[in-house]
C-alpha cells in the first residue's frame, strides 16, 4: 500500500513600493494582509522619522505604484518587470 500525501503550495502576495528614499516590501497569503504589513512598516517608520508623511504609502498602494507580485515557494521575480 502507497499513501499519497499532497500538499498544496502556499502562494505569497508580494507587494514592493518605492517611495522615492526606501523600497518597503510586503508580504502576505493575501494582497490584504500584504498590505496591511506595508502599512504598519510605514506607521514605525514615521514614527522614527517626524518628515515622513504618513498617509503617504495609502496614497502609493491606492494610485497603483505598488508593484504586485504572487509567487509560488521556490519562484522569483525580476523587480521592475515582472508583475
């Protein structure tokens, strides 16, 4: 007797956003929780740093400066063409 056993590759949402100084990468199972990582990243850099504005990565992600990317486990992309 044989067991099969499958298991399904988990894909990852990779949003990358470049805001001129930093490129901020987040990743999540979903554009949602991707995003929202983004988003926190941002709020502890503007904390760090009072010049930061900070609805200013809202602003990126909703205007469609991020570029988004979902991969499978074991993939890669090329950053600028792919996505």
């Amino acid at each position: 007797m044989y067991q099969v056993t499958c298991r399904r590759a988990l894909a990852m949402v990779v949003i990358i956003v470049n805001t001129g100084h930093y490129e901020f990468i987040g990743l999540g199972e979903t554009h949602g929780q991707a995003t929202e990582g983004l988003l926190k990243r941002w709020d502890e850099h503007c904390e760090r740093n009072p010049d930061a504005e900070s609805g200013y990565m809202q602003e990126l992600i909703e205007e469609g400066s991020a570029q988004v990317v979902e991969m499978e486990p074991g993939s890669a992309v090329i950053y600028g063409l792919d996505g």
